[in-house]
C-alpha cells in the first residue's frame, strides 16, 4: 500500500528535536567479552578437579590467593553465599568454618537485621560510623582486636545522607500506615526536610498524610507496607550503596551465570529456542534450525496481501488485503476458520484481543469493525471517521482500544467495547500507525506529518514527540516495553530506547522507500527484526548485533507488506504480499541446540 505523502505542517514543533544521527543508547548494554575457563597451561584439569586435589579438599599451606586468575577468597564468600541459597546450610557452615572466612561482616549483619526489623535507630548509628580503608581482602571470622568488625564500609561515591534519608522515608510511611500522624509529622518536619534532598519527593511525602486509610496511603505511594516487601526492597536499595567487599550483592552467583548464558545467547547468531542453555559447555544454534524454508502458500485473497497477526495464543493466523475481506486460519493446518467480509474498501490493519475472542479491523472504507473470532459475526462498527482508518491496538486488560486514522478531528481514539469514545488526541497529525506498550503504560504514534508521539495512556497527556526527515511506515514496542521499533521510508529500521529517545540499533539492506512495510520484532526473546521490502524478499537481522542474518525468496512480485512471526512457536513466521499470497515460513527438522564442549555436555 502507498505511503500518504503529506508534507508536515508549518507549524513550528513543540517538541523536543531529535537527530537521525544519534548514537547508542547509554543505557543499552553491549554483550560482555567472551569468558574462559581458567589458564589450563598452569592447571592440568581432570572431570574438574586440580591436580593438586587429594579427595575434594587442599591443604591450607597449599591454598594460594588465586582461582584459575580468581580472588580466592571472593570465589569461597559467594560460593558460603550460594549454598544458603540452594537451601544446603550445613554444608555452608562448613566451609565457613574450613575457610576461616564469612558472607558478610558482623556490622553487615546488624545493619540488616536492624532494616527488616525497623530498628530504625540502630540502622542510622551503624551507618553513621566512619569505617578505617578497605582492606580489600575477604570478609574474615571476628576476633576481638578486628576493627573493621565495627563498621560499615560505604561503596565508592556512595551518598551517606541519601541513605539516611531512604531511612527515614521509611519510618515516615510506616508510621502513617500505623495511622500516628503527629510522630509521622515530626519525622518530616525534622528528620527529612533537613537532609535537603529531593523537594518533589519531599511534597510528594507530605501529601500522604492525607490519606484516609492505610489501604489508601499503600494505593497512592505504591507502597506495600511494613508487613509486605518494603523493608526487604529498603534493604536491597541500599545494599547498592554498600561496599560489595563486606555485602556480596544478594544471589551474586546467579546473577554471574545469567550473564554468562546472556553473553552465550548474544553470541549466537542464530539463537531461536526458549530453552535456558546448559552451564556445562558452550551453546551455539546452527542455522539449519532456522525457519527459512516457504513451506506453505495460502491463496484464499484475491488481491494483494496488507497485514497479518498471529493470535496471542499461536493457535490462529487473521490475515487482511486489499479485496475487502480478512480471513482467519487455524494453525498449524491452516484451514479457513472464518472469513469476514463487511468491509467497502481495503482492510489494512486488524488486532487481535488480549484473550484472542475479538478482532478490530481497519479499512480505507473509513471504519473500523470488531468481530467475533469463534463465530465471524459483526460485534461493532465504528463509522464515524471522514478518512480512512489506518491503525489500532487493544489495552493490555482487554477493556478498550485505540484507533488511529487519517481523519485529523478522529486522529487518535480511546473506545470501550460498547463503541463508545473514551478519549481522543485530534486536530493536529494523522496518525499512520500506533501501539499500545504491552504493561499499559503508554500509547506510542506516528503521524503522516514525521514525528513520533508517546502519550502516558492512563494520564492522555502527551510525554514527547519527536521529528525526523523521513516518512514513516509502522510502529512497534518490544515486550518488554523498553524499546520502540519504527520503520522508516528510507530504507533504515530503527530501534529506539522509549525512554531516552536514542538509537539503540539500526538495520539496513532491504528495500523501501513508496509504500508501506510493517516490520516487527520476533523469533524466541524478540532476538529478531524481520521486514518485508519492495524487491519481494524478507530479511532477517540480528537484534543485538544488527547483522544482516538472511535475505529470503518466496514471493514472486510486488511488495512484502508484512510479517508475523508465532508467539508461541519460534520456528514459524508468515509474511503477506502483493502477489496476493500469505507465505508460512517453517523448519521441518525438530527443534535441538547444539553446545560445543566436552563430551559430558548435556543435550536438548
């Protein structure tokens, strides 16, 4: 389908500018360099085991201050760690006692048993203490002439009072929630406000009291009270502020193994199953696996192909094109379900419900209409548009919808289920695309006119809009909700982070510049971008290294308009074309990961 090609108002932007040259996000995380497995020229290893290992244990004269290139001593702390996590106390305390050596300090000790029992006095006289210089070595058992059991040693650049203050907030929310509000009252007046921290948390505080119920001060502070999960959270909050030498970061071994399975499954180009590889040898997926082969054509449209959308479940595929119908099949047999034809003009859009039993379609006929997906009856229509109906997206809680449309008075729209308009952003742009982040928080759009709106959904107001010099096609948010994949009519797909508005990776090669592409994120993790082009092909990139994976052929003429790939099967996508076809991509071989390691390894 052709791209509106208005040109952009005159009208000055109020909003904040943005060059298409940005550079990474700040906070996106580069994949961590390849990890080894200790310096085997020093160290011949059996199964495991050091040579120097007589029966799973080394004298002490033997011990060294390294492991395989490792602090000794950080190695034994996170492994007492680990043990108490796994539930084996006993085998904890005996390596405790065995190294000589414990988790945290005494004072680490108090200070948390001080937080999670709200002994708020006692927390504050620990952190007051000023601690000698690190030792830097590992937390050793108490003796009587040990100093540094008797403070507590503060993280490089730590802020002292900011921990105060978190403190003290605290001790004000709990007495609210215990309803005495003149104790409460005092400790704002005089034991917060003096620390001169933040002023809008400080008046953000100060409106609590009027809360009418401890139910309501939970409500509105997103709070869960003193019996709940905020002195823990209190805890883990300052524990950033902590020196990790005497408070190891809570689960630090998990969270070590996590990044190595992250930095494995980075690393594979071609990563595309659910399953957690294994810690015993190295993952890599091989592309055979890959689903590249065009194993089936459906050709029920007789006209050009303009969206598709696998329901949430995997269990159907809706379709839509230009002959003014839209068709939904089951999967994996792809036989024809229902057929909904009411449409004057083409449909170019539709959306699956969150509970898949409703689908909105979008049509150039200037309507937008609901549909039962058991049945194919006409739920609703909404008619009151002047141009087409472009675009729509559901609420993650099923109970409204967006429309977008080319009708600047409708440009924008909030509906209940009854037809019924909820809310509506107009007079200013015509909306090409929109989507409704998956935690609800916000509504992201694009208008004919360049820019890029982001609404908070449940406030309406408007967070920013940027510009660009290019033309848009779609809109897209990741899962997770953190990043926000726009195609353009330059030939570039950008993925940009929602909340810094920069470029956290682009993707280039395919073709498009006249009509509309819908691109999307995809395959297990969203590891994936795929997009059709207008040179009848589909491309696949790598998300995290923006390489060009593959650059696949089916289609016989004309535009790849679209693409879906399965929620719940990532060995399966289809894609829509103008030579009126809906091509289903799969792998016929079962579905195997394949580690490169030892013989031991363990297999899928």
């Amino acid at each position: 389908m052709r791209l509106d090609t208005d040109s952009p108002t005159s009208k000055p932007p109020t909003s904040r500018g943005f060059s298409n040259g940005a550079t990474l996000s700040p906070l996106h995380k580069h994949p961590l360099p390849k990890s080894t497995n200790g310096d085997t020229t020093s160290h011949q290893v059996t199964n495991g085991s050091s040579e120097l290992t007589t029966n799973g244990s080394v004298s002490t004269a033997d011990r060294s201050l390294q492991y395989f290139g490792h602090d000794r001593d950080e190695v034994t702390r996170m492994l007492i760690q680990s043990l108490h996590d796994l539930g084996y106390n006993e085998a904890a305390g005996a390596l405790t006692r065995e190294s000589g050596l414990e988790v945290e300090s005494p004072v680490v000790g108090a200070f948390r048993s001080a937080i999670l029992h709200g002994e708020w006095t006692e927390a504050e006289t620990l952190l007051s203490d000023q601690p000698p210089p690190d030792s830097g070595g590992g937390v050793r058992l108490p003796t009587t002439n040990d100093p540094a059991a008797e403070s507590l040693l503060l993280a490089d650049g730590a802020d002292r009072t900011h921990m105060v203050f978190l403190i003290r907030r605290q001790k004000f929310l709990e007495l609210l929630e215990s309803r005495d509000l003149g104790s409460a009252l005092m400790v704002l007046r005089h034991q917060l406000t003096p620390l001169n921290q933040d002023v809008g948390q400080l008046h953000s505080l100060s409106s609590l009291i009027m809360c009418q119920s401890a139910e309501d001060l939970k409500y509105q502070s997103e709070w869960d009270g003193a019996a709940g999960q905020s002195r823990a959270n209190l805890l883990h909050e300052l524990s950033n502020s902590i020196s990790p030498s005497v408070m190891i970061p809570k689960h630090r071994l998990a969270t070590l193994l996590d990044q190595i399975k992250q930095n494995q499954i980075s690393n594979c180009l071609y990563h595309n199953t659910e399953s957690s590889p294994s810690l015993f040898s190295d993952h890599r997926c091989e592309r055979e696996q890959f689903p590249l082969e065009s194993t089936l054509a459906l050709e029920r449209h007789t006209d050009e192909v303009l969206f598709l959308e696998f329901s949430h479940d995997g269990s159907r595929l809706a379709t839509s094109s230009k002959d003014r119908t839209a068709i939904i099949y089951s999967v994996p047999s792809f036989e024809v379900l229902q057929v909904l034809a009411d449409h004057d003009a083409a449909v170019v859009n539709l959306k699956w419900s969150p509970d898949d039993s409703k689908v909105i379609s979008c049509s150039q006929d200037h309507k937008a209409r609901m549909w039962d997906t058991r049945t194919g009856a006409l739920v609703l229509s909404i008619d009151h548009f002047k141009e087409p109906v472009t675009t729509c997206s559901w609420a993650p809680d099923g109970k409204c919808f967006v429309t977008g449309s080319l009708d600047k008075q409708l440009a924008l729209c909030v509906w209940n289920l009854d037809g019924e308009r909820i809310h509506c952003w107009s007079g200013e742009h015509r909306i090409q695309d929109c989507c409704i982040t998956p935690d609800g928080r916000r509504l992201v759009a694009i208008s004919t006119e360049r820019r890029i709106y982001v609404y908070d959904f449940h406030t309406r107001d408007e967070e920013y809009s940027i510009t660009l010099k290019v033309d848009f096609t779609c809109v897209s948010v990741s899962l997770d909700s953190r990043y926000i994949l726009v195609s353009m009519s330059d030939s570039e797909i950008q993925l940009l982070d929602i909340e810094t508005v920069e470029v956290v990776r682009r993707f280039k090669g395919h073709k498009q510049g006249n009509f509309i592409i819908h691109s999307v994120l995809g395959g297990a993790g969203e590891n994936f971008v795929i997009s059709g082009s207008e040179d009848s092909r589909v491309y696949i990139w790598h998300r995290e290294h923006g390489t060009l994976l593959e650059t696949l052929s089916g289609h016989k003429s004309g535009c790849v308009n679209a693409v879906a790939w399965n929620p719940h099967n990532p060995r399966m996508f289809a894609t829509a074309g103008d030579d009126h076809k809906v091509r289903i991509w799969t792998n016929p071989q079962p579905a195997t990961g394949r580690w490169v390691g030892d013989a031991n390894g363990a297999g899928r």
